[in-house]
C-alpha cells in the first residue's frame, strides 16, 4: 500500500531527522573515542546552529511534510525542532529567541565539550 511506504518513509526521516540533532548536540563526546569524529560532527554543530540562528528550515522537514501528506497524514506547521521538542521544553510554543538561544547553546556546549575533550586526551 502506498499510504503505508510514505507514512513509514516519513518515520524513517524524522528518526533521522531525531538522530541527526542528537548527534549534533551530543556528537562531541564520540571524540573519547576517536578524534576522527569531528570531521563529521563540527559540520552537523555548524549546520544545525547555522538553521536556527538564521530561522532557516531543515531540508528534511519539508521531506517529512510531503510524505505524511502522501500518506494521507496531516502535516504540522514550523520546523522540526518547532512541532516535536518545542511543545516538551515550551507548550506555549517556541518564540524565535529560543531558536536564537538554541543555536548560541549548540555552538558553545560543543566548544567547551571539544575543549574538554582534547584537554583530556593531552
């Protein structure tokens, strides 16, 4: 069934939608690990403060949307970040210096876990 492919394609993109913020937030830790992590996760810090700094939406967004609507599932209006962890951390919703204080809080954590890091690892 058609409806049923898109409703799960559109699953599947918003656990990677899920997993790709997770990473961004809590990627720098893979750094314990191996240092080689960061030529994958300083690109996904920078691609997800860039997207709220600047109000932007997430490609995968509209991807999602289109394939809920394909499986006959109603949309959401805003972004991700807006219609899935907004409503938790803010039931009255998501003002835009939020996104603004997320896309700051995303750039500084990961600084201070990067210098945390490589401090330990010297």
């Amino acid at each position: 069934d058609g409806g049923m492919r898109h409703r799960f394609a559109a699953d599947g993109v918003l656990l990677a939608h899920f997993l790709f913020a997770a990473f961004a937030v809590f990627g720098g830790l893979l750094l314990l690990v191996d240092v080689r992590w960061a030529w994958l996760h300083v690109p996904a810090v920078l691609w997800s403060s860039v997207v709220n700094l600047m109000g932007w939406t997430c490609p995968l967004t509209p991807i999602e949307k289109d394939l809920r609507a394909r499986a006959g599932q109603s949309g959401y209006a805003g972004g991700f970040i807006q219609h899935y962890i907004g409503p938790a951390v803010y039931p009255r919703g998501m003002p835009r210096r939020m996104e603004l204080i997320a896309g700051v809080s995303v750039l500084a954590g990961n600084a201070l876990v990067y210098a945390l890091v490589l401090a330990w690892l010297r």
